[in-house]
C-alpha cells in the first residue's frame, strides 16, 4: 500500500465548500474543520479543485487574483504547502496530445530543460515535455473535458514561501 499524498489547492476566501486552512497570523496556519469560528483567522483559505484555479487566475500576467496554497505533502503533526500570494509571477506550460503523463509531483524542484513528462500524439509518436525555467512546479491542472487530452502546468520561479499547517484538534 503506498502512502501517496494527493495535493490539495487552497484559495483565500473561495466559493467552494469543504475543508479549510486557518490563518491566524504570524506564521501560524491551522487545517480547520468545516465549521470555523469566526473572527478567529486572520484570513481562511478554501480548498477548491485544481481545475477551479485557471478561476482565479490571470492567464495574461499570469498571477492568481487571490493568495493560493497549494498542500503537497503530509507530515508529522501537518502538511507542508507552498503560499503564493496574489500577483506573484507565475509561468505556465501547456501540453496537448492523445495522452500526456507527467513525472514531476506539485512541490518538486524542477531545472531548466529537464524531462517532466510525455506526450503520446494522435499519430503515436512520443514528444518530451521539459521544463521552461528552474522554479517549483506548483499545480498541473488536467482539463479533462478537453479533447484531445489537455494539461495545464504552473510553475513558480521566485523563491517560494514555503508553510507548514498543523492539523487541528
């Protein structure tokens, strides 16, 4: 049985409903249940699908509109998630193809040029996807309802701020 984590999105004050991340400022981040206590964050993230994302986001710049964490990992006592706040340059790839499978996880290091993934065309050839620039690989968004088989891949550059949510009681 493996112990694979499934990375989670969470948006600053998002429509969706279900769990949600406490901040109470500081550095101090909480996971919450549905029923926060109001007054007590200082802001409260919502997790919301990763498809929902390209929602808050400006493809032109491109940057979320709000401040995002994106959970990848579990740990002892928490998670650890990447914090990026609204306006914070980001950089996107786009794949295409009959089938795509990508290598690298949300969280991972990435180098410029280096293999992430394939794509498998309609005519059966097999095409490299490399990353464009060192950074973090943030999110791949899987547009499903697309045909042929889209992949949207965000990537963050800067330095990013990394944060650790404790679990609540």
């Amino acid at each position: 049985m493996s112990n694979y984590f499934f990375p989670e999105a969470y948006v600053e004050n998002g429509v969706e409903s279900g769990k949600k991340i406490c901040f109470k400022g500081g550095n101090v981040y909480v996971a919450l249940a549905r029923d926060a206590v109001p007054g007590e964050c200082v802001k409260v993230f919502v997790n919301t699908p990763f498809e929902k994302l390209l929602e808050y986001m400006d493809l032109e710049k491109p940057c979320f509109l709000r401040d995002v964490i994106v959970v990848y990992k579990e740990e002892e006592g928490g998670y650890k998630g990447i914090l990026v706040e609204n306006g914070e340059k980001l950089y996107l790839l786009e794949a295409s193809g009959s089938t795509i499978a990508i290598s690298k996880r949300e969280g991972e290091v990435v180098e410029p040029h280096e293999k992430i993934g394939y794509i498998i065309t309609n005519k059966r050839e097999v095409r490299v996807i490399k990353a464009p620039l060192k950074g973090i690989l943030l999110a791949v968004i899987d547009l499903t309802w697309e045909k042929p088989e889209k992949v949207i891949m965000v990537f963050t550059g800067e330095r990013p701020r990394e944060v650790f949510i404790g679990k609540s009681a």
